[in-house]
C-alpha cells in the first residue's frame, strides 16, 4: 500500500510582475530572461505570507477531494521562505483551516514536494495515517536579492497542495543527496552575537548558476532513468513527465537525454510562474488536473532537484 491523490490545490498571488517591470529594477531585459529560461512572468506577493498562501491551497485541496481538516491525520509542508523559522508553515496551516492532526516542516528546498510524497507514503504504508495533506508553499520574493539580477528574475511565489490517501498509486521512488553548500544556499539570520567572529550570512539565495545548470541537466534525466529501471517502466510506457520548473532550457536538455519519451509529455508551466521552489510540482500538477489532461491509469513522473544538492523522481500512476 502506498497512497492515492485525492485532490490537488493552489494558491498564486494576484499580482503579476513581468520581464519588462525586471528591467526597470535591475540591467536585464525581456529578450535576455526569455532565450536563458523562458519565464516571462511570475506571480508576486503584495500582502500574503508563505502560511496564508499554504492555507488557501490546503482549502483548495480539501474542497476538491471532499476531506474536511478535521479527517487529517498528518500536515507535511515544504517551504525555504516561511513566515517564521519557528513555528514551522505545518502548524499555522493546522490552525488556519482548523485541523487538530500533529503537524511538520521537512526542508529539501526545490526537491522538497518530492520529499513529501515519499514521507507521506511511508507512513500510510504502515498503516498508521490515512488522510495526510502535503504543501510546497513559497514566498521566494522575501529571500531573493532583488539587486541581483542573476536569481532574482528567476523565481515567483506560491502555493501548491494534496491530499493523499491509502491507495496504490505510488509506484516507487529514487532519492539522491550530494551533500554540499558550494553551488547554492541560504544562508540563515546573520545573527547578534557578541562572542561570534565567523563569517557574516548573507541571508538570500546565492546560486552559482552555471553549475546548478550543468548538475540539473544530467540529475534530471539520470533519476528518471534510473527510476524506470527500478519500476521496470519503459520510457515509451510514461504518459506525462512533471519537472521541477527552474529553467525550460534545463527541462528540454533533459527530455533530450531521455530519447524514449516524446518532449511534448515534459509539461510545463515557467514561462507564468517562474521557480515557485517547493511549489512549483504541486502547482503544475493542479493545472493540469485542472485542464483535465491526466486520464485514470495514466503513468506519471515526477522530477526535481535543488540545494542539497538533491536530485529525485517518483512515478504516479493517476
Ligand atoms: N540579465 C542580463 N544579463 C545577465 C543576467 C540577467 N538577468 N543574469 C546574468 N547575466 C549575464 C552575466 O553577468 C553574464 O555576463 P558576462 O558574460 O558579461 O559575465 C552573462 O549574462 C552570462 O551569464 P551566465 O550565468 O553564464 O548565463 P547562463 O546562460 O548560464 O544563464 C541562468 C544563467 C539562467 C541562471 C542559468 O545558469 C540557469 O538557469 N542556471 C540554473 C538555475 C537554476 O536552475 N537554479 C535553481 C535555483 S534553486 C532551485 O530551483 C533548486
């Protein structure tokens, strides 16, 4: 026994910041974001936080599996941008929408939503939670630094949300962790103290973009390759892949290397949201729940990779 989706949610802030609105912030233009990562526009936070956006797509989610708060069992959620370090986005999601389940963060940055699915099957796998929501939710406006022109044209903000319960649509997993903080970080709270004489944080992302490519674009396709061997899936068999959405070019060199799956299955959905990080999966797995693109049955990987540096794909049978 694994797990079954429910229902899916999101939420994304209403206002839209475009390539153009960038350039007038920093030396950048509409042509330059475009050709390097074809994000065109992405969806800014005015007035909510990580926690009221989790909320909304956790609502979401319930409305359209039909689970009250009160049937939870577990809240998992995913986020480099929270409200707070303490308390974790889990627990002002439990009192948001009014859930009394235990409640936690896990922190995987962009690979995080993945993270999720494979804790949230292992504990319905033993039996003991039923109903357990999952959250990537990001307010990546908060920690970019909008002076740098290198990340901050690449990310936006959301929320994306499932219900899972017990079923047998999670066929299996691969999970890869090269431990490091060479290639990209954030840092946490510089911090006051008197006695402190280390080095000073710099609390926002930091990325050295030529790597993160280089690693993306040979992660991406190696975990999904290793993935089907393990499920004994033939690529020809996948019906739609689900990338963490960071770069389209980074997305097409990967459908590139995976030759037996036609590039029009990496669905995709950059060039509105830019990278939403631990929501970006949720949030383009509900689009296209929205759209009525997956059919019962249909076979579904999912990928991701980010700081960690992490790489990891799971399949989903719909
Ligand atoms: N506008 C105009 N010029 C820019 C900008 C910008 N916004 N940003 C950088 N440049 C310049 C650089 O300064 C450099 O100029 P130089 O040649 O005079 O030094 C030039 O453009 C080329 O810079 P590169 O970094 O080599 O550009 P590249 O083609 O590699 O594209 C990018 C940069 C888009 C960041 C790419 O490396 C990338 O997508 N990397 C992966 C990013 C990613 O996936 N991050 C994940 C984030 S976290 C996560 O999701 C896990």
């Amino acid at each position: 026994m694994s797990f079954q989706i429910l229902g899916t949610g999101r939420y994304v802030p209403e206002h839209v910041v475009t390539n153009d609105d960038l350039a007038k912030l920093v030396d950048t233009s509409d042509e330059w974001i475009t050709t390097r990562t074809g994000i065109k526009t992405r969806h800014i936070a005015t007035d909510e936080t990580a926690s009221q956006m989790a909320a909304e797509a956790a609502r979401d989610a319930l409305a359209r599996s039909g689970v009250r708060a009160e049937e939870l069992d577990l809240i998992l959620c995913a986020t480099v941008s929270g409200d707070y370090i303490v308390p974790g986005l889990a627990c002002l999601v439990q009192r948001e929408i009014g859930a009394s389940c235990p409640a936690f963060d896990l922190n995987a940055a962009c690979s995080a939503f993945l993270f999720l699915l494979e804790t949230a099957a292992a504990y319905i796998s033993t039996g003991r939670y039923d109903k357990v929501l999952v959250i990537g939710a990001e307010q990546m406006s908060r920690v970019v630094d909008w002076t740098d022109r290198s990340t901050c044209i690449l990310f936006g903000d959301g929320a994306g949300a499932m219900v899972l319960g017990k079923g047998d649509n999670y066929l299996g997993s691969h999970l890869t962790v090269r431990g490091g903080d060479e290639v990209l970080r954030m840092d946490t709270l510089p911090g006051i103290s008197p006695f402190y004489t280390g080095p000073k944080s710099h609390p926002y992302v930091q990325m050295n973009g030529s790597e993160t490519y280089k690693f993306a674009t040979r992660a991406v396709p190696g975990e999904i390759g290793a993935l089907l061997e393990q499920c004994g899936v033939e690529q020809s068999q996948v019906d739609w892949v689900i990338c963490h959405q960071a770069n389209r070019r980074i997305i097409e060199a990967a459908a590139r290397r995976l030759k037996g799956i036609p590039s029009e299955k990496f669905l995709m959905n950059i060039q509105e949201y830019g990278n939403t990080s631990a929501a970006s999966i949720p949030l383009l797995v509900d689009e296209c729940c929205r759209k009525g693109l997956f059919h019962e049955g249909d076979l579904i990987v999912m990928a991701a990779f980010g700081g960690g540096l992490s790489s990891t794909a799971c399949l989903v049978r719909w």
